[in-house]
C-alpha cells in the first residue's frame, strides 16, 4: 500500500514540515499543508479526495470547533478524518466524537504510536483516547431505556449484529471481534456494513453512541 495521501490542516508549519518528513518514510504523500478548515475547503473543491485529512482545531474559536469538524466531515464524507492536536480537553474530543469523526490523536504520541494509529485509521477502525468511552457513555438517555424500548429499538437488528455492537463497545479491534466470535474479519467488517446501513450511522463513533442510548452495553 503506497502513495496514500494526507491532507493536514494546522496552523503550526515547523509541525507540518516534521510530519511531512515522518510520513514520507512510510509511503505516505502529505498534500501542502493549509491552515483552517476553510481553507481546506478550497483545496477539497479542485483535488481527488485524500485517503486521510488530519486536523489540529488549535485557533478556531471554541464555540465554533463543533460545527468546524462537522462541516469537514460533511465536506469529505468517505475520506478518513482525524484530529490531531497538543489540546487535551473533553471539549475538543466530544467536538471529534459527536462530528463523526474516525480519530483523535496526540501531537505528544510517538513516531511508532503515532503510525500504528494511522494505519488503523486507514483500515476502517476509530481510534480515540480510553476517556472517550465515557464521553459516549453521557450521551445515554437520563433515564434508561425499559427492555420494550430495546427490543423495539434493536428490531432491525440480528442477534449477531447486537453482539457486534457490544464488542465495540468493549473497544475491541475488528481482529479481536472475529477472535471473540470465532468468524472471520471480513465477516466482522459486513456486520459492520449491515449495522450501519440499518441505524444510519456513518462511523463506529456513531454506532457506538446510538447502542448506549438504547440500552445496549459492552460484551463482556
């Protein structure tokens, strides 16, 4: 797997240099830098779409980070999106959560760490911080729903796809899934497809949000 092209979105360049450098050891190509959402924008307009946009939201007013990463999500909806930032706040990383997004990653990561997530990335899994899960968690309903209500909600479901849903919830890899369930990967990865299609969730992230607020837990 060679060439896969990289849109980095930062205002810092030293930063976008040094990962420039890093990446290309790896056959990655970083497209020019830009420095806003904005920008990046622009240059979605008048190029293929990259395999990976990362961006830093360091320098976009709080209030507006949210509706920032969405409109980047909207704007490149098959391309892999992850931040990539030194901002260690739940605010930013809810921002990354709830806008769909496929990462959320550490300017302070290793080289090593920092590649390995990426390939990831690249493969079709989410990658975020272990305090993400409870941030999902929040965004159960106050009170939680009766088992009518998960029946109902989880109708369209097969036992296997539920199951599924737990596993991610666990925060296990699609490897570690096809291990749990004794199937294969690519079995796991159209459960995924089926899940998704079904509950109308574009990532994980969101398939994750929408089991725990109908009542679906982690497999243990």
């Amino acid at each position: 797997m060679t060439g896969r092209s990289v849109l980095l979105i930062d205002q810092d360049q030293l930063f976008g240099a040094a990962l420039g450098t890093l990446l290309g050891e790896d056959s990655f190509q970083l497209l020019p830098p830009v420095p806003s959402v904005e920008e990046a924008m622009k240059v979605l307009r008048d190029i293929a779409a990259p395999d990976l946009i990362m961006v830093d939201p360091w320098g976009i007013d709080p209030p507006r980070v949210a509706s920032e990463l969405r409109r980047l999500r909207a704007s490149a909806p098959q391309t892999r999106i992850a931040v990539l930032t030194s901002d260690t706040s739940d605010s930013v990383l809810k921002a990354s959560l709830f806008a769909g997004l496929d990462g959320h990653l550490s300017k302070s990561s290793g080289v090593a760490t920092l590649r390995d997530a990426l390939e990831l990335i690249l493969a079709g899994d989410a990658v975020f911080p272990p305090r993400a899960a409870a941030l999902v968690a929040q965004a159960q309903q106050p009170q939680g729903p009766t088992p009518a209500d998960l029946v109902a909600a989880t109708a369209d479901l097969s036992r296997r796809e539920i199951q599924i849903l737990g596993c991610l919830l666990a925060g296990q890899s699609n490897k570690s899934i096809a291990r749990r369930l004794e199937i294969t990967e690519s079995t796991v990865k159209m459960h995924f497809k089926n899940v998704m299609r079904k509950i109308g969730a574009q990532n994980r992230t969101q398939a994750a949000v929408w089991a725990i607020q109908r009542g679906i837990g982690p497999l243990s």
